[in-house]
C-alpha cells in the first residue's frame, strides 16, 4: 500500500530535495534563491527550511552552495538521462 506525504510538496521541486533534518536554520539558502522558492518553518522547537514554489525552481543551483550543513541536495534528471538509464 502506498501512503500519500502530505508534506512531500514542502521539500522537493524538480531539481532540488531539501533534507530537513540536516538544516540547522541559519537561512543561508533563503538569501541567495533568486527566485523565492524555499521559506522558514518555525513551530516550537522545529526549525529548518521548507519548499514554499516548487514552480519557481529553475535548478540554478545558489541553494545547494550556500548551505553548510548540505541539507539542500540537487536531484534533477533530464529525461535523456532517464532513458539512458533504462536502457
């Protein structure tokens, strides 16, 4: 049986997936993402970064730099690579 992640939505786009419990907080990533694609998720004690446009994502790759702790990795397979990879 498959089981839907509601939150699935809230760290992955296309090209990047964001592993929150390796973010610390610090909001490196937020200050370089030219295009608004991640936000804050502050309740309680939880604190780290969060998808908020996926559709905004354009792979560029500023996130993944900035941050230290490496808790925004880049996953983007083209479709040519894809179906390299079945072959």
């Amino acid at each position: 049986m498959n089981l839907h992640n509601p939150f699935l939505r809230h760290t992955v786009t296309k090209y990047i997936q964001v592993r929150t419990g390796y973010c610390d907080a610090c909001w490196s990533c937020l200050d370089v993402c030219p295009n608004q694609v991640l936000g804050k998720l502050e309740i309680g004690p939880h604190r780290h970064i969060r998808v908020d446009r996926q559709e905004n994502c354009k792979g560029c790759k500023k996130c993944v730099k900035a941050c230290p702790r490496g808790a925004i990795e880049y996953v983007y397979i083209s479709k040519h690579q894809a179906e390299a990879q079945i072959s």
